[in-house]
C-alpha cells in the first residue's frame, strides 16, 4: 500500500492505493486541516500528527509525496516546504521509504500531459481508481501521486 501525500501548510491532503493486479483501488483518502489562523509551527505539528495517526492505521509500505516545485512566490514555497519536511519526518517516525515525485510528472503519469488541468486529473483518478464521488481536490493530488508511485515502481521492475 503506498501513502500519496499533497503537503501544503494549511490543507494536506493524503490517500492511500493498492493494487490488486493490473487493479487500482483507493482504501482511504482525506484532508489533514492544519487552519490558516495558527502560527506556522502549530500548522506543522497538526500536519505531522495527522501523518502519524494516518500512518499508524493503515501501516503503508511506502510513502509518495509531491517534490519541490519552482514557485512565484518565495514566501509560500518555503512554508509548503515545511509541510513537506512534516511529511518526511512523519515517515521517518515509522521508517517507511520516501520517494518523491514532481507536479507535472505526476500529472503527465495520470493525465498524459505535464500541464493538465486539477479538474481534468481529479476525473481521470476517479475513474483509474473506481470512485463514485471524488475527495476534496488535496486527497485527489495525494491520489494521484500515490498512482505515479505505483506506476513507475511496475516500470522499474521491468
């Protein structure tokens, strides 16, 4: 089982996928709400305890997390920084393997093209993975990061 994990510093978003075969299925998925009124610090701690309650229950094999991006604004890419230093120290807790993943591969492993829309992305991991209605949009990037892991792990055994 591989756990997909969208840092940010006040939503992050996780799911978890298996496979079955040539079957993807999604067990679990949702919303760690770290808030926007609390000081950054205090996010940071609701974002790694979430992890670790997350992690404690479904016991995933690896954990998938969206890399670090070029960003506009300095500012914000530091602080989703944090949320994914969170990420990593939650799975270093338990010693679970990290292996991450840039946004457009993502997007191109799932959608087929690098600079495809959230919207178009969120329909097709509802499909890949049989879902009758689709999480909030931060479970369906962690979604989808955990298909690209487990895509390119078929790839490399090959």
């Amino acid at each position: 089982m591989v756990l997909g994990v969208d840092p940010g510093s006040i939503r992050t978003g996780w799911g978890l996928v298996t496979r079955a075969g040539t079957r993807l299925s999604s067990p679990a998925a949702g919303v760690i709400e770290a808030g926007r009124d609390g000081e950054l610090p205090a996010r940071l701690h609701a974002i790694y305890c979430g992890l670790l309650e997350v992690i404690d229950e479904h016991q995933p094999q690896v954990i998938a997390v969206e890399d670090i991006f070029f960003a506009r604004s300095v500012p914000a890419a530091l602080k989703l920084g944090h949320a994914r230093g969170a990420a990593l120290l939650a799975a270093a807790e338990y010693g679970i393997e990290v292996c991450a993943y840039p946004p457009a591969l993502v997007k191109k492993a799932v959608a087929g093209r690098g600079r495809a829309q959230k919207r178009q992305v969120a329909r097709i991991i509802g499909a890949i993975l049989g879902l009758k209605e689709l999480p909030p949009s931060d479970a369906t990037d962690a979604l989808a990061i955990a298909i690209t892991h487990l895509s390119a792990a078929r790839f490399d055994r090959r």
